[in-house]
C-alpha cells in the first residue's frame, strides 16, 4: 500500500504535490500546534528552568509516538469519515461512551480554564487587565467559530500556527550553548528523583491528550480527504508531531539557558506567565515580551479549539446534531454546550481566588486516567477489518502502538495517583 | 392481552433458561427480524455463552419473554438450537443494524442515533414498530431513567416524553461490510422520498462506507440530482467508486455543464471509458465543452436549450416548448435563429403566451441579442450580466451561432467557486 502511494506521490510534478499537500494540510499540523498550549508552555518552561537540557531527551520518543497515535487517528477518519467518539459509540455501546466521554468533557473543561488562565496571564503582561482581556477573548472565540465557516476558521488557525516562532526567535536571542544541547539531545538520563520522573511524566501527559485525537479524527472527518491522497495527509500529521516538539525543545532550551543554574536548581516555575516574569530580567525584555506573546496567541489558539472539539465528540457521540454551519434551532445541544463551555472556562477565571493550581491538577489527573481508555479503544477499532476494511494496522504499526500504549497508560497511571497523593 | 410493548434494552443480553432443565443456554447478544413485512418481524435470536462466542441460533417459537424481571425461558432447545449458518436474504441483525447505530428519519430529513427500539408483543408475534432516539432512551440504556423522572417529577411535575420515529420513517444504513446489507438495500428506497437537497446534506453527514452503500441503492435520477446538490470533492468521491456504466448513466442525466464540471476533473483513462458508454450524441457535445479553457463562456456555458426559426408562428413556438422543454435547462427565453441558423433574435416565454397564436415571432421577438462569445472570459461574463440585467444569456461563436447559454447561476459559480461549496454545505 505505502509503496503505491510513494509510486503516485513520484509521478507527479512537484508544483501538483505541492499544491495537493496545501490543500489537504490543516487538520495535523492545527491539532499538534493546539498541543502546545497553555498547559504545554508551562510544562516545558518549568522543566527548563528546573532540570535544564536534561529532558531534551525525552522529546524524541514523545515524537515517535505522537506520530504513531495521531495517525492512527488520521487514518480512521480518513478510511471511516466518522469522528473518533461515533466510532467508539458504534462498537462499545452507549455505556462505555457515555463514562469517557464524560471523563473527557470534564477533563477539556479543565483545559479550557487552563487556556484562559493563559490569555488572562499573557494580557496582564503587556499590562492589559483580565477583566478586560478575558471577556474579549471568550467573544472572539464565540464568534469566530459561530459565524466562520470551515474553511476561513481553518487558515486563521494556520496563521495563529506561524507565530509560534517567536518561540524559535527567543530560543536564538538567548545564546544557548548549542554543543551542550546537542549532547544532551541525543543521551537519555533519569534521575530517580521524584521530582524528575514527575516533570517527566508530565511532559509527556501534556503532548499526549485524549482531546487531540478526538479533534484530529473529527476535522480530518470532516475534510473528506481521499484515501489515495493519504500520503499528503500522512505528512501533515507527521511535520505538526515534530513541529510542536520543536517548539517544545526551544522553550526547554530557553527557560533552561536563563532560568537554570546547576547550584541551586533554577527559578520554579508554576505558571507560563512566572517563566515570562523571570526572563525579562535575565534575558532582556525583548525575550519576555516574545515569550508573553506566544503564551497569548497559544492560549487564544487553544482556547478557540477545544469547546469547539469537545461539542463537536460529545454531541456526535449522542447523534445530535453538529456543526458550526447549522443555526442554533437545528443543533441546539451542540451549541449550548458550545457556549457553556466557554462562558464557564471564562467565567471561572474572573472569579476571585479561585484554587486554579488544583483545578489543573485535577484536570491532568483524569487526563491521565482517560487517555489509556482511548487509546486501547483505538486500537481495538484500528484493527477491525469490518471498520477499517484494508487499512487496519500493519503488525509493526501494533507492536509500536501496545508497547507505547502500555508506557503512556503507566506513566498517566503513576502522575495520576502522584497528584492525588499531592 | 392480547399484545404489550416492550423495549429492546429490555431484552438484549437477557439470560436464557432452558425451561425442562433450568439449565442456563447464555445471554440474548442479538436478534434476527425479517424486513419485508411491514414491520420487522423478529425470528430469533442469537444467543451467546460470553464475549467472544459467535453464539447460536434459537427460533423465536421456542422462547417466552416473561412479563415480569426474569430470565427468557426456551423450550426445546435440545432440538431447536443450533448454529445459523448466514442470514438470508431479508434477515438483519438488528442489535448490529440499529443499536448505538445512525439512521435517517426521513419524516425530519436528519440523521439521528438510535439509543433504544420499541417492541410490539402481538401473540406469538414481536415487531420493531419505532425506533427511540430521545433522551429518555439514552436514560434507560444506562439505567438511569427511573431515577431521572422521579427526581424531575418532584421537582417539575413534568414526565419526559419520548421521542420515537416510526418505523415507516426509518432508513437504516450499511456499510459494505455489515451483516444483511443485502436485506437493507431493499428497503432503501425510503431514501427516493426525500428532498435531494436534503438527500445531499445527509449523504455528506455519513461516514464514507455508509455513504457509498446508500448512494448506491439510489435510482439513476435520484442519484443525478443529489449530485448537482452534493460539493464537488463529495461528488467525485462517489463517483470514483461507481462502474463506468452506471457513472456515465448519472452523467447522461446531469445538465451538460454540472456533467463538464465533473468530468473535467476525472482522469483522462476513466474519461474515455465513461465516454464509451455514453450516447454518441451527447459524447460530441461533452468534448466540444471541455475543449474550451477554464474561465471562458465555453466551459460554463449550458448546450440544452431551445431554438426556434425566425418565420414561424408564436402558436407552433409554444408547441414546440412543449415538446422539447424537458431537455433545456430554462425555457424562459428562446433564441430565433435565421435560414442561415444564425443567432437573430430572442423572444421570452411571456412574449409567446401573451401574443396570438398566429402573430409571427419574427414581429414579436427582440433583435438587439446581447451575446457572449464562446472565448469571453469570466471576468466580461459578469459584466455583461450586471449590465443588462438578464438571467440568461446566449454564447455564440465567430459565426454567431449559437452554442449554449449561460446563467447568472453558472456565472456565480465560476466566479466563486467557494460560494457553491459553502451553501451546499461544505462546512
């Protein structure tokens, strides 16, 4: 099969590839980017700033195996044209889903307050008031997926993709010590602190979301893409798994350049906005203020993408009715919920003292706890031939998948009881 | 009692007993019913030891449903049951074909999922009367429903209803591969009864496998039309699938220039095998419109339309409209063409009706024609459109005659193409 693609994909001329590939690309490369969101930032900062370069490393299995989940998922809604929780509805029954998708509605709201929580950050650096820049956002949001269609939602996600360099940008102002990263790239280490094994874990857990393969497999659904253009679709999702972990290796290297020092640990971090705060004295205002802007535009990225695909799997799941191009009388859950999602991710965050800290954790808890659901349930479905026809996986695609499957479930299993036990 | 209802959730995964023995046969995992009475007739059941059991056939002449909580009871099972060997022709399964499934309502025009189906006990009789799509059905299945009204019944006083699709309103649907797809493909000439608009928006709904079937057991005509509303990337998907025979029955159906549009974009091998099956006639007409360039008053322009000659009578020009309307895309304006079938003059429908029978159309026709050349770009096309305010205008070439026409639809199109995706629903 692989090798009649790579056939086609070689008689074509170079300008039709290109072309092909533009208009396919979209769903891969959005879901990746939404990857490193708010809750991303801060994780990859925090491991900077207190282990330095020493979980580089890490970031090149987390690809391999992002590539191999996302498109596993990519290929479902390709092959299928249905997104993952219909699937799932279809060949567990209406118990299993309704749980997980509960767990998963819970656990998105959880990151939707975590994205606002970001805007409400990044504004207030550049001395913008949340009350201000929270509303603005929730409406921005609303609106653009309310009134946009696919298409024109589509390229301002792509454009909102682009200005993740200014995290690339900060990564060169900073001057790292290149031949210190490279080794430190390419040599595994663990450290059998606790500490170090949790921030591992939870650089994983941020990379690898439940969320992600709901929204790729619904968008790639809903593009209608040919299977005999897969190849295209297949490089889509490959360059946004490495893409996000590029981003991710550049706000390692620049929180572990400034904010790490070998004698006493480096600043801690508990938020993205903190790791923004303390370059600006270390690395000079330019670098904080390119940092608070790439916390503001993934939060606002973030922000806009998972009511949408929350709505979107929940309601597909109980066959309502779905989709931003229908009025509000014809899909009248999908929208409610929609909106409440926002109201309440926003809401929250504008509320005085609220224990934000805690609703992350819990949020990353049952993150933890769902994701190994889904990604068995994939693969149980993946490797139906009634499903997936001749596109089941190929034995290597399986033994990959059960052997990362397992890793991600126990580390999730492990931050899970970690962050119940505090 | 002569009959009671009963809820499929109600006896799915039921555990059967053997009656003589009280020995326990396994759990109901599906049912088998019969489509082609009037309401599914359900014949037997499946039953299954655990998880991984294909499990055996018992018929539903042996078994007893128990009015109260209970285990089914069979009789004679030592005889009766035995392995189904596959369905026949007009069997389903029906917890496969329906439960957790989609389906369309076709009194709605919407897919909807079924949570649970509702059971007519008649005698020895079970029919599948509705299917529940609520939320009351979504309650039972998990087991929640007693709970939920007694709480909202304290609270409101209110009962939730049920939301039931009759079973003459319900179009199942297949994928290549599930059980009784055969069965299925009879009954989907429920689909025939939609709105093709509506066709179209459900078909594009559906996961691709499922589309494929139902487009499939659509009838050439129903097919053509939900084509014109379908986007394009959908539509070229569908036919990719079809053989080239029924593919070019669909395009003989289309209007020419929706027949262009799609074959411009099939690869030239399938081209030529679509044109071998078509009608010679029509095989000249489709090459001449796609030699035209992209952009230019060829390519969009429509080559069904109705031409009368300059010296007859209004009367025979209506005859003639009566006639040969079924071909044209529009009948509103007719081109008059001179001896020498050059474009003269053009006369609207109006102008015939409201003339004599015997007033000739060469007094009433108009003889400023406003025409396009056939290599007129897009651009000059709407122009001329917004110019002179028709809806129609003929395309003629260097000798004037006429060689199709173009509407201020086609133009649109061409002139934005996202605007026909967007409004067919290509979200």
């Amino acid at each position: 099969m692989a090798a009649a693609w790579l056939e086609k994909f070689k008689q074509r001329p170079w300008f039709i590839k290109m072309a092909l590939f533009f208009s396919i690309m979209g769903p891969g490369i959005i879901t990746a980017n939404v990857d490193n969101d708010a809750g991303g930032i801060t994780t990859y900062s925090a491991a900077g700033a207190h282990f330095g370069y020493a979980l580089l490393w890490s970031l090149i299995p987390i690809t391999v195996a992002l590539i191999l989940i996302q498109e596993m998922c990519n290929r479902m809604g390709i092959v299928t044209g249905k997104g993952l929780s219909s699937l799932i509805r279809e060949k567990f029954g209406v118990k299993f889903t309704f749980y997980l998708m509960t767990l998963v509605l819970l656990t998105n709201l959880g990151n939707i307050v975590a994205e606002f929580a970001g805007v409400a950050a990044a504004a207030e650096l550049f001395g913008v008031s949340k009350f201000i820049s929270v509303p603005l956002a929730a409406m921005l949001v609303w609106y653009m997926v309310v009134k946009g269609t696919y298409k024109s939602v589509e390229k301002i996600f792509l454009v909102a993709c682009i200005f993740y360099i200014t995290y690339l940008v900060t990564g060169f102002m900073v001057k790292p010590n290149w031949a210190h990263i490279g080794r430190e790239f390419v040599t595994p280490q663990i450290k059998f602190k606790s500490g170090f094994l949790i921030m591992l874990i939870g650089v994983v857990g941020t990379t690898i979301a439940p969320w992600m393969q709901f929204y790729q497999q619904a968008s790639v659904a809903e593009k209608e893409i040919n299977i005999k253009d897969y190849a295209y679709s297949k490089a889509d999702t490959v360059i946004g798994s490495i893409s996000v972990n590029l981003i991710a290796f550049f706000i390692i290297i620049v929180c572990g350049t400034v904010l790490f020092s070998s004698h006493h640990g480096g600043v801690i971090i508990e938020t993205a906005a903190d790791a923004a705060k303390s370059l600006a004295p270390l690395a000079g205002n330019y670098a904080a203020w390119l940092f608070a802007f790439g916390l503001l535009n993934a939060s606002l990225f973030a922000a806009s993408i998972l009511p949408l695909s929350t709505a979107y799997s929940v309601c597909e799941s109980f066959g309502w009715e779905i989709g931003v191009n229908k009025r509000f009388t014809e899909a009248p859950q999908f929208y409610t919920l929609y909106t409440c999602l926002i109201l309440f991710g926003a809401g929250l965050i504008l509320l005085p003292r609220i224990p934000l800290i805690q609703i992350m954790l819990l949020s990353q808890v049952i993150n933890g706890l769902v994701l190994p659901f889904v990604l068995v349930a994939m693969l149980i479905i993946i490797n139906d031939k009634k499903i997936m026809g001749d596109h089941t996986n190929s034995r290597l695609n399986n033994i990959l998948a059960i052997a990362f499957t397992a890793a991600i479930s126990l580390l999730s299993l492990i931050l899970a009881i970690v962050s119940i036990r505090g | 009692m002569s009959f009671s209802f009963l809820f499929f959730s109600q006896l799915i995964h039921k555990k059967v007993i053997e009656r003589e023995s009280g020995r326990t046969l396994g759990y109901i995992s599906d049912v088998i019913a019969d489509v082609t009475k009037i309401y599914p007739n359900i014949t037997g059941l499946i039953i299954s030891r655990h998880w991984f059991d294909p499990g055996q056939f018992l018929p539903i002449r042996c078994i007893e449903i128990p009015e109260t909580k209970g285990p089914v009871l069979a009789d004679n099972a030592q005889t009766e049951m035995g392995p189904k060997a596959s369905l026949a022709k007009h069997e389903i399964l029906v917890r496969e074909t329906f439960l957790d499934k989609q389906i369309v309502d076709i009194s709605g025009s919407r897919l909807v999922r079924v949570n649970d189906l509702h059971l007519l006990i008649e005698k020895a009789n079970i029919w599948i009367v509705h299917m529940d799509v609520g939320f009351s059905g979504l309650l039972r299945r998990l087991g929640w429903l007693a709970l939920y009204q007694k709480i909202v019944h304290w609270l409101v006083d209110y009962d939730l209803e049920d939301k039931f699709i009759q079973w003459k309103f319900v179009q199942p649907l297949a994928d290549s591969n599930s059980a009784g797809t055969l069965a299925l493909k009879i009954s989907y000439s429920k689909l025939s009864n939609m709105h093709p608009a509506d066709l179209a928006d459900i078909l594009e709904d559906l996961g691709t496998d499922e589309r494929e079937t139902a487009f499939k057991a659509l009838d050439i005509s129903t097919a053509a039309q939900t084509i014109e509303k379908l986007p394009m990337k959908t539509s070229l998907q569908l036919l990719d699938t079809l053989s080239n025979d029924i593919l070019a029955k669909i395009l003989d159906e289309l209007p020419m220039d929706e027949a262009v549009d799609l074959l411009s974009e099939l690869s030239r091998k399938k081209m030529n095998s679509v044109f071998r099956a078509l009608p010679k006639k029509k095989v000249i007409d489709l090459k001449e419109l796609l030699k035209h360039s992209k952009n230019t008053a060829g390519s969009l322009m429509n080559t069904e339309f109705i031409t009368i000659k300059f010296n007859i009578l209004a009367g025979q020009a209506l005859d003639k409209i009566r006639t040969e309307h079924e071909k044209a895309e529009s009948i509103y304006y007719i081109y008059v063409l001179s001896e020498q079938n050059s474009l003269v003059g053009v006369v609207s429908l109006r102008q015939l009706i409201i003339a004599q029978p015997d007033q000739p159309v060469a007094d009433i026709m108009a003889t400023k024609v406003i025409k396009i050349g056939v290599d007129t770009h897009i651009e000059k096309i709407g122009q001329l459109f917004l110019k002179y305010n028709f809806h129609m205008l003929p395309v003629v070439d260097s000798h004037h005659k006429i060689k199709g026409i173009i509407s201020v639809r086609d133009a649109l199109e061409a002139f934005s193409p996202d605007i026909k995706d967007e409004v067919e629903g290509g979200a």
